[in-house]
C-alpha cells in the first residue's frame, strides 16, 4: 500500500509540469496574438514562465506560421499559427551509491494554436 501511495505521489509530478507546460504555451499564444508578431520578447516571455512554472531548462519553444513580413516576423491578422513547448519529466527509479540515478524521461509536448475567422 505504501509502494502505491509512493507511486501515485511520484507520477504527481508529471501531471502538473504537464500542466505547466500547457500554462506556458498558452501565455506565449496569447502574447503573439496581442502583438502580432514574434520577438525578442516573445522569447524572453518564455524564458521567464520557464523560471516561474519550473519546466524545466531544458524546454524549447518553437512557432510555426505564415510570417505577412518574415524579416520582423509579423503574422497577418486572422492568420493560423501554432506554438508548441517540448519538455520531459524525470522519474529516477534508484540511485546506486557512487553512481548516477536509474531512471527514465517522460517527454511532454504541448500545442497551442489560433484558428484562422472565416470572413464572411
């Protein structure tokens, strides 16, 4: 019984890093939405919601869209783009003396988008 209490508490983690991790990514959309573009603030955005959700230093953010001036990334009102925030939780099964941890990496993946208004 302790072993799965134990368990459950261990795989605690992962469902709210995940949840950070969406949190992220939906912060990063909606900072592109108001600004209409990507930028030097978009990235230093995500570098602070890595600190402040603990996501890890190892996540990485990428956009995808069709930039209306690709030069200064600007996307075109009601243009469909997406982010997506990759990054993995670590659960460590044991640690030998001397050694290093025994463990695996859950990778996370989130994906956020804007579709685009159909004009009427």
């Amino acid at each position: 019984f302790i072993t799965l209490i134990a368990t459950a508490i261990s795989f605690f983690g992962v469902f709210t890093t995940y949840l950070n991790v969406n949190y992220a990514a939906r912060r990063v959309t909606r900072e592109i939405e108001i600004s209409g573009r990507v930028s030097s603030e978009t990235h230093a955005l995500f570098n602070v919601m890595k600190t402040n959700t603990n996501i890890g230093d190892s996540a990485t953010m990428s956009v995808s869209a069709a930039y209306f001036n690709a030069a200064q990334k600007k996307i075109q009102l009601r243009d469909t783009f997406t982010v997506t925030v990759h990054s993995s939780y670590r659960i460590n099964i044991f640690t030998p003396t001397g050694g290093t941890p025994v463990g695996f990496d859950i990778p996370l993946v989130a994906k956020t988008f804007t579709r685009a208004e159909k004009s009427r």
